[in-house]
C-alpha cells in the first residue's frame, strides 16, 4: 500500500515514512532526566513545574515523495526543520 502519512515522530520518517510533524523526543527525555536529577537530589516532585513540549519538528522524507510520486512544494521544504534525500 503506497499511502502519505503524516507521523508524529521523526523515527517514522527516518524508516521511510512521508512527512513527520511533532515533538522531538530526545529533547523530552533529556528534560525527563534532569527532574529525576532534581528528585534524587532532594526536590519534592510536587515542587517542580509541570512542563509541556513546546518545540515541534517538521521533518520530509523526499525520498518517499519520489517513490510515491509526490511533488513536496518549496515553500513546505524551507519551513522543514529536516529534509532528508
């Protein structure tokens, strides 16, 4: 089945799929790590904000495009934060 799918993680799209629109996880797991950091050095976690992702990715597979035989437009291209070929 040849169909474009929109994923909402990068590792998506870096196996092959079209177009990945969302939060970069390893930059969730960092901030992850540095509240456990701050729990295990005495930190009440009811003391610490909660936070949400505010950063999303654009990431183009147009090697995909290609093999789908999709045109991505320039203008979508330049917004991409990753193009991948």
């Amino acid at each position: 089945m040849r169909l474009p799918i929109v994923y909402g993680y990068r590792e998506h799209v870096v196996d092959g799929g079209l177009i990945g629109y969302g939060i970069d996880l390893r930059e969730c797991f960092r901030c992850s790590a540095v509240y456990v950091h701050k729990i295990l050095t005495g930190t009440a976690p009811g003391d610490l904000p909660v936070e949400f992702p505010t950063k999303l990715e654009l990431i183009i597979n147009l090697k995909t495009a290609k093999t789908l035989g999709l045109t991505i437009p320039p203008s979508l291209l330049a917004r991409a934060d990753e193009v991948i070929e």
